[in-house]
C-alpha cells in the first residue's frame, strides 16, 4: 500500500514522508520536531532533513511553540494546507479500499493492534 500511495504521490511532487509530515501538521499545528518524529513514525535525522527540504519549497514554517515561547514549532503555510486538502481524498480512498471488506469494529481492532504492535517495537529502538 506504502508504494502505491507513493506512486500517487508523485504527481504532488512529495515523498511519503514528506506527506506524512504534511498530514501530521493538518490534524495539528505548530508541533516540535520530536512530537513531529513521533507522529510519522520517522527517525529525527531523516526527519529534519525532509522538514529542511519543506521549508524550503513553501509548504512549511517554523513558528515559536505556543507551549514553549523558546521553542520552535512547525506549521503548514497556506500552500501546504492547499496541498494537504488535495491529497486527503486520495488517502481516504486508500484506505478504503485496505480496509474493505472489515467492519468498523474489526478495522478499529486492526487499528489498536497496529498501534500495540508500534509500541512494542519502541522498546527496540530505545536499547
């Protein structure tokens, strides 16, 4: 599903990763980049790099935290709200086509598994 998607993703000109972030920073602003890490699932190193790259092409801004006035925080531009907006149709129809055939429960089980089996794994990456 991840390489299909990222096929699609072509035609917007951004990376899964990239639109990972994108989507991250549409369900919430102005986050750090260690809850950004956490909620895409990438590691800082890579992940900077990518927000270096956004920042770049306008689809990003750094802005101070509204939880820390001394930290920077990271928000779409208007352009990558734009841009998040043209893709999120495309991802909702992905996943209905993945989860087909599953009831709300069972995709809402599968969810919860999935997220068990993130967390579970976290143990590894702190050794």
């Amino acid at each position: 599903m991840g390489q299909s998607f990222s096929r699609e993703l072509k035609q917007f000109n951004l990376s899964l990763t990239e639109w990972r972030v994108c989507v991250a920073l549409h369900h919430a602003a102005h986050q750090r980049l260690s809850d950004l890490a956490l909620h895409t699932s990438t590691e800082p190193s890579t992940l900077s790099r990518v927000v270096d790259g956004l920042l770049q092409r306008g689809i990003l801004v750094r802005d101070r935290s509204d939880e820390d006035a001394r930290a920077l925080a990271l928000s779409l531009t208007d352009a990558g709200r734009d841009l998040a907006l043209r893709i999120i149709p495309l991802a909702q129809l992905y996943e209905r086509v993945s989860l087909s055939g599953l009831s709300f429960a069972q995709a809402e089980s599968l969810r919860d598994m999935l997220r068990m089996v993130y967390d579970n794994l976290e143990v590894l990456d702190n050794e």
